[in-house]
C-alpha cells in the first residue's frame, strides 16, 4: 500500500466558492488542490483560531478593498493576533446575483452576502428598494442556502465560481459600484515561523512601496509591500510560475509542503 500524499493546510474563510478560495487559486493556480489542502472556516473568529486548532498550517486572510476600505472585521483579528504575514495577493471582484434555477429578476425580494459584499453592491441595492439585503457570513455558503431552500424570491449575491458549484442561476452580473473592484488577501503563519519563510523572491518594505500587481506578474500575484500591524511586515512574495524557464525562485507549492510539515511537526510537540 503506496503511503498517502501530503499536502499542507490553507483555511480560508467562507465555503468552497467564497473569493478567498478563489484567492487561493490565483496563488497557486488552478490545480491548487492536486498538492493543497483548501479548509473552509464558517467564521473570522474559526478562521483566526484554526492554526492553534491544529486545522491549517496558514490562513489566508482578505484585508482591504479597493470600494470599501479596510475589512474591519479581519483586520481587527490580525491585530490582535501574534500571526506572521508570508505572502500577498490581490484578485478583481465581480458580484452577481444568483438564484435558484428559474429565478427571474422580477420575482426576487429578499438578497443574502456578506457585508462587504453588500457594501459593494450599494448602488444596485439602492436602485432596488423592493429587494430587502440580509447580512450573512458568506458569500458562497448564502448561494449554498437558495439553492437548498428552493424558493425563487430568494437570491444571493457571490461570485460566478460559487453559482457553478452549487447549481445556481445568474439573474444579474457585475452588480459592483466600480468595475475597478480589487480584494487583497494576506497568507499569513505563526509569528514564530516567520524566520522560515517559503516563500523566496522580491521583496519591497521601503514606506510608500506600491501594493499594486506587479506588471507583467502572473494571475495577480502582488508584490511584497511591506504591509504594516504593530511591528509585522510582510517579508515576502509569491510566485506561482516559480518553475518557469529562466526562474531562480523556488516552487511554492514544493517549499509549501516541505515547510508545513515542519509547522505541523512543531505544532504537534507544544
């Protein structure tokens, strides 16, 4: 009996489908879960406290939008936290509201998401008024509810990937304020392990260092900034080409692995 692959553990908050996952996959490209381990959290708080919990090596975290600001809740748990930022990223966003097959516009009255989806969405909402907007802890897990309950005055607002996963039927698209809709996720680990950095490439902390993609890097991948929380910067960047042709940066997905063992290990032994 050939022994079982190991893979290292990533939470994200939400449900298969949220744009954390879909953070995740732009870090590691899409056959992230071939040599990843992607581990849902319903919550900020099961999210925050899932590497002490012994479920994940690494959290992926999202941090700042480019309509709304800071995600207070997330930002206001990695203050609080003694975690290590590794790693940064930052995706477009693009809203759509879902129903349940054979939902129509004209039948919908009540839309369920997240805050700061919803925050997102303020001009299409404002322009509804018959639509009553239900705060929820998730994107994807409010299309994961329509689809269950069945009812087609009932939608959600998420991406197209949770719509696909779960069944769902795109009644509306690109319900966005801005079309220029960005969402930045931080990896971060223990403060502890930050002196094992996986990850090797550019690194930037000068104050006032663009956090903007870099041009010409692959799916979004944004350069290392030099984010700041009390004393912790971001000490490093991702890049899921690492094995390109010419490349001198080690694959992430490898150092990944190598690295969360030692986490797990060490966790293991506290």
């Amino acid at each position: 009996m050939s022994a079982s692959v190991y893979k290292p553990r990533i939470a994200f908050q939400g449900e298969h489908g949220a744009f954390s996952e879909d953070a995740a996959i732009e870090l590691f490209g899409p056959q992230v879960s071939n040599s990843i381990d992607l581990e849902p959290c319903p919550t900020f708080e099961a999210l925050f406290n899932s590497i002490d919990a012994g479920h994940a090596e690494y959290i992926l975290v999202p941090i700042e939008n480019s309509l709304i600001g800071s995600i207070q809740p997330a930002v206001a748990l990695f203050e609080k936290s003694s975690l290590a930022v590794v790693g940064e990223v930052a995706i477009p966003i693009r809203h759509h509201l879902i129903g349940c097959p054979g939902s129509v516009f004209e039948e919908i009255e009540t839309v369920e998401s997240h805050p700061a989806a919803l925050a997102q969405c303020q001009i299409f909402l404002a322009a509804q008024p018959q639509i009553k907007a239900i705060e929820t802890d998730d994107t994807a897990g409010s299309v994961v509810r329509v689809i269950k309950r069945s009812n087609r005055k009932h939608a959600a607002i998420a991406g197209r990937r949770a719509a696909e996963l779960y069944g769902g039927s795109i009644i509306r698209s690109n319900l966005e304020d801005h079309p220029d809709n960005h969402t930045r996720f931080l990896l971060l680990t223990r403060e502890s392990d930050r002196a094992s950095n996986i990850f090797r490439g550019s690194t930037n902390t000068e104050p006032g260092a663009d956090r903007g993609p870099r041009a010409g890097s692959p799916r979004g991948v944004v350069v290392a900034t030099g984010f700041n929380a009390g004393n912790r910067t971001l000490s490093g960047t991702i890049n899921p080409l690492a094995n390109a042709p010419g490349s001198d940066l080690v694959d992430p997905q490898k150092a990944l692995i190598k690295e969360s063992k030692k986490l797990r290990n060490t966790n293991h032994d506290r």
